[in-house]
C-alpha cells in the first residue's frame, strides 16, 4: 500500500488529537521510524490494519468509525495534494462521480506504478431506483473507509448530505454493496444522472472500412460475444481477432469493472470505464520482457462500451493502456497506430515527463526524510553538548558561549569558596590497591558526589555553583558568577547540609562517619580564583571555620544577610594553610538543634 494512505492517517489523528496521540499510537502498532510516512513509497498492508487496531485502543474508538472519519480525511488530502481539480469534473452527479473513479484508479497507476485500487460500479435499485455502489477490493475490512468518501463527495462537491449503508457484505457475495440514498428525497438530482432522448438520423454514414480506420482501436461483438468487426491496429498487433468464431472472452479478461464477461453484464453497466487484458500469448512483443510482471507480456484495453440497437451489437471503443514510448515498443505498437484525435497520443509522450518528474519526487521525498532524520540526530546531539556544556560551566556563561558571544571579564569584590574532601582519603586508596578496593573507592565517590550534586542542583539552589571535583576533593562558589548577597550564609548552609548527607554513604558496607569527612570554611584570605573569560585570576576571599569576631572576614556571617541563628561554633585550633606562612586559627561550624544547648553540640 502506497504511503500517502498511512500519511493521511497520520493527518487524521495529529489534526484532531494532536501529535503526542499519533506518538502513542505508533508504539502501540509497533511502528518503529522516526517522522512521516513517505506518500510515494510503498508499505505492508499489515502496517495500515495495525495501524488502525492501535488507533482504536488508544483512541477508546470503534475501528468502523475511525475508518469513517479517514475516509472524509483522504478526501480532504486528496484535495490538498493537487487533486481538487481533477475530483470537482469527475462527475456532476454523486453516481457520476462513483462511475468515473475507475477511469481516475486507471489513470494514477501510471503515476504510482503497481497501485492496487479498488473497482466500483454503480447500478440502481429495481423497487425504487436507489443508487447502490458495488465496491470491489483486494482488501478486506476497509469498506467503511468508502462510507466516508461518499459522505465527503456528496456534502463538499455536491452541496447535498447522504445516508450510506451496507446492503451485502463481502462475506455474502464477492464484494460490498452500498445503498446511497438522499436526506432531502427532493433532491434526487444529486444522485443520479437525468437521461435525455435524442432523435437522430439513422441513415449510414459511414463505412466500415472507414471507420475501422478512423477507429484502429475497437471491438464489435454480438450477444454471444462473438467478435464481428475490429480496428485496423488491434488486429494488426492481434492477429487472433481475425479468426472465425472468434470471441471476447476467450480473447481477453476483465480488470475493470470486477464482473463477468457476459453481454447481459455489460449492457447492464454500460456507463462505466472498462478496462480488458489480453490473454498470455496472444500477442508478440519485441525487447526483453524479463523482470516486468505478467502484464507486461499482455495488451491492456481501456475504452467504452456502446450498445447498437439497431444491430444488437456491442462496440467496444478503445486505446491501448501503455505506461511510456519503452512499454509501446516492447508491445508492437507505434504512434502512428494511434489516431491523431485519441488523447492516448498525448497521454504516452508525456508519461515520459511523467516518469521523470515520479522518480525526482521520489527520491526528493526521500532525500527530505534523510534531511529531516538527520537533523534530528543533529539536535539530539546538540542537547546533548548543551547539556554537558550546562554541567561545566554556570549557566549565564554557557549561553554565551552558545552563542558565539564573547564572555567578558567581571570583576568580584567578595565571594565564598567551599572544598571539601574526606579525611584519609590517601591511606584508604594505598591500603585497597587491587581491583575490589578500587571498584569500592570509584563507588564511594560517586555515591558521595552523586548526593552532592543534588545540592548543588541550580534548581533547587540557584546560588550555588558547581565549580570541580578532582579526587576526593569538591569545590563548591556563591556569589558567582551571579552575585548573591548572602554568599556567606548559602555557602554554610550547604556544608552542613553535606555533612548531613554524608552520613548516608555506604563505604565498604558501613556508613560514612561525620568525622570521617571535612568541610572547610576560611575567612579573610585573599586568594588568586581563575575566572574564565580574565588573562588574569580574581582576588576573592576565602571562608574558614573561625571564632565570630576573630578576623574582619569573619564579620560575614555575623551581618544581617548572613547571619544564622542556627550556626554554632567551637574552637578547633591552628590550621595550615597553603600560601601562608603561618597557620590559621580555624573554627568548627555545626547547627543548632532545636532546644539543645549550645555546648551539648560540640
């Protein structure tokens, strides 16, 4: 099945449900491809039932309705696709138009080659004269797809609403049968065609000589479909018509309309396009013919059937159905065969253009899908760098390296460091060596720091920054690159809160004891802070736990925007510290528990 029936699915559900739906519906049909269908490539009809089945779990939708709602759906494409045109002159009437379609399906398989469409015909009630539409398909269950159509035929071209039901089903005789009867019974003329009577002279005109030259391609046969008359080009390329006795239906088959080859079937639907197929063999045909389908060894006939009256004959008016000038020559037939006034003569030469511009829009169709998926392996690329490029760098510098923008230098008069490490870290790494002791020291790490990020999270704590971890070392910033008044107090509320965390890190079977791990915090040290986007490093001050009062840099968490009545501090002694000649006096920082004493915290 071509795709432009799976795409104009997928337009009827992303229209009216939007595109998570049509997501939705494609994992429950197990369709596995990114972006659209392609309308000029070919799909299993397997696809199109799951399809379908998928959409009516998903939807809560009887599949018969779903099918209903795609049928005024694929009109409304078809229209939309350039057809609009070509369905407003089918027919004047809704039976015109069903009459007719046949002649369109022959019509599109020279653009849409191997294009297996149904067949329908129209013939009238006995009782009534209602209008019944015999639909013939290779596919069973689609049948409320053509309930749909003829809705959206009858409302949107002629202006009139129709009630369609199902008078026999498939199972019942070799198709379908629909009774289209008009809401408005005073509108029949919306339906059916109005016959009109002419008188004419039924005086000869013509000969047949002259006229088996003037029509090359024709057929006159009798009741018993005995072949009494043939143009001058099908019995040249034909040879088996010439003989005596000779009969249509041992001659040809049926394709279009899906009925018996009988006269009484014929005159019976004689407003309808019929297409005939010549037996195997019959005919010779020049080239080679490997690789190009049965049909190719045959002469497909497209034409009308003219009931004479005044014979009891049927002419059988006619072309020949090629696809290009190569199918015309490998079937021993020549432009000059074709007369002047027929549109086949047309129809041939520019099927070639036809053929050219098909397989450009192919593989132009196809060349987009590939675009497309590629740009969106692109973009799921790009998240991925922007997501890395996030994770590195602060988020108002990343935007503007995203974009190409230069990052100035800023200067910082004060900001807050924190490192963190864990104590012993060394002699644990040299006492597991081996390959367990190192799986449990990557494991520990990432537990540790995998706590720590959600702290660090920009979301939940948006300022504080994420700067590095380097071994057991993690190093934390507030008041940059963003300034933050109260840098002091968020940097000492996320060292407890690490401390906190800590302590649900198994290492080695056990919990990490809040000993066992060290935040520092130091005061009024000025200290050299790489910054990008400066040549030169910024001079900021750096946190330590020290006595309040103690140093000038200490007064930060004393100030109003820092200050914690929660903090407790205790004294812990000289510390030293690298850059200093001599060591600072460092203070320990713990949280007030609520009524606690101060001293039971120490």
């Amino acid at each position: 099945m071509y795709g432009f029936v799976n795409y104009a699915i997928e337009q009827l559900v992303v229209r009216n449900f939007g595109d998570e739906t049509w997501e939705d519906i494609k994992r429950e049909a197990e369709v596995h491809m990114d972006g659209s269908f392609l309308v000029r490539l070919t799909y299993d009809d397997e696809i199109t039932y799951n399809v379908v089945a998928a959409a009516e779990r998903v939807l809560g939708v009887p599949a018969n309705a779903i099918l209903e709602m795609f049928g005024k759906m694929f009109f409304q494409f078809c229209q939309e696709s350039g057809y609009d045109t070509i369905l407003q002159v089918l027919g004047a009437t809704v039976s015109g138009f069903l009459q007719n379609l046949d002649a369109l399906h022959d019509h599109l398989q020279l653009i849409y080659p191997g294009m297996k469409a149904p067949s329908f015909r129209c013939t009238q009630r006995d009782e009534d004269g209602a209008l019944v539409l015999h639909y013939y398909s290779d596919r069973p269950g689609l049948e409320y797809i053509v309930i749909g159509i003829v809705k959206a035929v009858a409302s949107q071209l002629h202006g009139t609403e129709v009630e369609v039901e199902i008078l026999r089903r498939r199972e019942e005789e070799d198709h379908v049968q629909f009774l289209i009867t008009e809401k408005d019974t005073q509108a029949r003329v919306h339906i059916t065609d109005q016959k009109q009577d002419h008188e004419l002279d039924t005086e000869s005109k013509i000969s047949p000589r002259t006229f088996c030259q003037v029509c090359p391609f024709h057929l006159m046969f009798d009741r018993d479909l005995t072949i009494h008359q043939a143009g001058f080009s099908i019995a040249r390329v034909l040879p088996a018509v010439r003989q005596k006795d000779a009969t249509l239906d041992s001659l040809f088959d049926v394709v279009r309309p899906h009925m018996g080859l009988t006269f009484e079937n014929i005159l019976s639907h004689i407003n309808t396009i019929y297409v005939l197929r010549t037996r195997e063999a019959l005919i010779t045909t020049r080239g080679d013919n490997r690789d190009l389908g049965s049909d190719q060894g045959c002469l497909r006939l497209k034409g009308q059937m003219i009931y004479l009256p005044e014979t009891e004959l049927m002419l059988y008016v006619c072309s020949p159905s090629v696809l290009n000038l190569d199918d015309l020559y490998r079937k021993g037939l020549y432009l000059s065969d074709i007369p002047l006034h027929d549109a086949t003569r047309d129809l041939v030469l520019l099927s070639e253009k036809f053929e050219a511009e098909y397989n450009l829009t192919t593989n132009l169709e196809i060349l987009t899908d590939k675009l497309q998926h590629t740009y969106r392996e692109l973009e799921s690329e790009r998240q991925k760098t922007d997501k890395l490029l996030y994770s590195v760098l602060p988020i108002s510098i990343a935007n503007e390296l995203r974009h190409k923008r230069p990052v100035l230098p800023r200067r910082y008069e004060v900001v807050t460091l924190l490192f963190s490490g864990i104590v012993g870290f060394s002699d644990y790494c040299s006492r597991h060596t081996d390959i367990a002791g190192a799986s449990k020291i990557v494991k520990m790490l990432n537990d540790l720091y995998t706590a720590f990020d959600c702290l660090t999270d920009e979301k939940k704590n948006p300022n504080v920054y994420k700067v590095e971890t380097v071994g057991d070392k993690y190093m934390a910033v507030s008041g940059l690159p963003e300034t933050c008044d109260h840098h002091a107090r968020c940097i000492s509320n996320l060292a407890l809160d690490m401390m906190d965390k800590a302590e649900g890190v198994i290492v080695g079977g056990q919990k990490v004891e809040p000993q066992n791990y060290d935040a520092k915090f130091v005061f009024s040290y000025r200290g050299p802070v790489p910054m990008k986007g400066r040549k030169e490093p910024m001079q900021v001050w750096f946190l330590n736990r020290r006595k309040p009062g103690a140093d000038a840099g200490a007064q930060y968490l004393q100030e109003p925007q820092n200050y914690d009545a929660k903090f407790v501090f205790s004294y812990r002694g000289p510390v030293p510290m690298k850059g200093r000649k001599e060591p600072m006096q460092v203070w320990f920082l713990n949280r007030r528990k609520p009524g606690a004493d101060a001293g039971a915290q120490q």
